[in-house]
C-alpha cells in the first residue's frame, strides 16, 4: 500500500510542506495512543477550565492541545498556531514558514463514551510581514489553505488529507505506526438520501431550515417523493467522515437563541478545513449565503452556519433560502 509521504511528492506537496504534515501527523499519533488509553491513564472527564468560548474544557481537549502546540512549535517550520483551545495566537519560529489552525479534539464530549473524536487543522502560507503572534495573519478566507485534513480517532486511526490535489483517506497501521493510503480521491456521491443535524434545536431555526427538514421528513409523502435517513455522531469529524465515504448532508445552522452568534462551529478550526476536504471530493460547503471558501474571516475564533456533502443535497437545501 501507498505511503502518506509518496502519495504528497505524486500530488506535488513541497518538502517542507510534507515535512511539517509528518511533524503534526507524530503529535497525531500521540493523541492517538493517549485517546486509547482512555480510564486507564485517568484522561477521561472534565477539568475545572473554560475555553474562550466559555465550553468546559475535557482533560483531552487540554492534552491534545499541548502535545500539537509543542509538537509544532519546536518543529521550526511553523511561524505560530491558531488552536479552538487558545484565546490568542500563539508565536512559534520567527521564521518559520507556515501558520497552522486546529481543533485538538473536535467532538470532546465523545471521549466519555468511547465514541468518535477527531483532530482537524489546517495550514497556510505564514506573510512574510507577520510578527509571529500577530492574529491578522489568520484572517485568510479557506481559499489559501495549502493542507487540511482531520486524524479521526475510531475502531481504525484514519487521516482524511487535501493538498488540493484531491481528499484521499490513510489509515494508520499502528504496527509499524505509518500512514497508509486506503482511499485515494474520494469521490462524495452526488446524490443522498441521508442528512445530519441536530433535531434537538428545531424550534430555534429559521424557517427555511425547518421547511427543508420538513420536507426531508415527508419522505415519500411530500416532495422530495423519497424516504430519508437521519444520523448525528455529534462530533463533525463523525459526521464529514461518513459523508466522505458515503455521502451525505451535514448542518449546522443558523439558529435563533443567540443571534450574536452566526452558527455553532468555528470557520478556522472546523468549517474551513472540512470545506476544503469535502470540495476536493466533488462536494460542496455552503454558510447558506455563500461558498466557504470565500469567506473573509474577521477573527480568529468566529462562528459561521454550515450546511456540506453532496452536491445535489446541499443545491436542494439551498435552494429553500
Ligand atoms: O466542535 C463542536 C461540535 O462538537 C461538533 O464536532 C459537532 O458536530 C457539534 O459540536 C455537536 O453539536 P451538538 O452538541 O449540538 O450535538
Ligand atoms: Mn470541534
């Protein structure tokens, strides 16, 4: 099977670029191994901290952090990290090269359960005018992005990557510890029959997202005139996995309850990267009023509505605005 690092030179990868994947990719093997010991090494259950955005943080949230935060900024390629569990930037290597933003452990609230929970980032060009901590420079719409992926932490350890060349998926043989290529290009069917979202919250909607899960719940009934399927991993990493290998329609709208905030997940740490994972593969990543790609981040932890996966589900869901 194809290596991780023959597969990035095949789609043109600069060595840097591949040197500083294979870096995080190591602090990812060590969540890995740290997220299976689970009771065993005491990692499971919350601390007595709030992150900044005022969620509790679990004891992994805080170990992953530490071991990609001191992972990258002793790697010398990185000129500082912009992480979901830091209130500010954090400067690294003056000179180094690349900014990379990531969601140490998305979906925190699985490790109690022993269920599915990732790690996702993504890396871009660090300005050569940046002061090392300076936030501005994150301020880069996904369109910038040279690299971004996510390390899901299941039955198998897998890494879904883009360098822009496509999403392949690797799966880490934990007995010589590699990342192996098990899907290259994935290809996100066009067509679904299956959507994702928190139902929980349906009264809080608009009434374009309640009209469209409506008529998802008609099934045969109404117009859509086909039954649907619903699941929800509550943890995107789950959710985007899934779509990724079968397709699928993931939201997380806009809803009524704070209307300071534009959605639950965060634009550099989770909407970004998934965008570009899910593009690559042939689908599309919507905010209901736009690509994705494009939009102009205006700071670093903000929050953005997100509806992604197959290119069919996500024109019809659109097209209820
Ligand atoms: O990081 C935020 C997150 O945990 C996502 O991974 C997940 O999709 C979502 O929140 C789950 O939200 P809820 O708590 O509404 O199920
Ligand atoms: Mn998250």
């Amino acid at each position: 099977m194809k290596r991780l690092n023959s597969q990035l030179q095949d789609d043109g990868a600069p060595m840097e670029l591949i040197l500083l994947l294979r870096t995080l990719l190591a602090g990812c093997k060590e969540i890995s191994f740290r997220v299976s010991q689970g009771a065993l090494a005491g990692v499971l259950g919350s601390t007595l901290s709030e992150n900044i955005q005022g969620e509790t943080q679990k004891k992994l949230d805080v170990i992953s952090n530490q071991i990609l935060k001191d992972i990258l900024s002793e790697s010398g390629y990185v000129k500082a990290i912009s992480s979901e569990e830091e209130d500010d930037v954090v400067g690294c290597n003056p000179n180094g090269n690349y900014l990379v933003s990531f969601d140490p452990l998305d979906g925190s609230s699985n490790t109690d359960i022993n269920s599915l929970i990732g790690t996702i980032f993504s890396i871009t060009h660090a300005p050569q005018w940046m002061e090392a901590d300076d936030p501005s420079a994150f301020l880069q719409p996904a369109s910038q992005i040279v690299a971004a992926g996510y390390v899901l932490y299941g039955p198998s350890t897998m890494l879904a990557l883009t360098t822009g060349k496509g999403t392949h998926l690797y799966t880490l043989d934990k007995t010589h510890g590699g990342f192996l290529l098990t899907t290259a290009n994935v290809k996100i069917p066009v067509q679904t029959s299956e959507y994702a979202i928190n139902g929980s919250n349906q009264r809080h909607w608009e009434t374009s997202t309640q009209q469209y899960i409506g008529d998802l719940l008609l099934g045969t009934n109404g117009p859509r005139e086909r039954d649907f399927n619903m699941r929800w991993v509550a943890a995107m990493v789950g959710d985007i996995h899934r779509i990724l290998c079968r397709g699928g329609v993931f939201l997380y709208p806009y809803d009524k309850r704070d209307p300071t905030k534009a959605g639950k997940l965060r634009l550099l740490y989770e909407a970004n990267p998934m965008a570009f994972l899910i593009e690559q593969a042939g689908g599309l990543a919507d905010t209901g009023t736009g690509r994705i790609m494009e939009v102009m981040p205006t700071e670093i932890h903000q929050r953005v509505a997100v509806v992604l996966g197959s290119k069919q589900e996500v024109e019809a869901c659109l097209s209820y605005r």
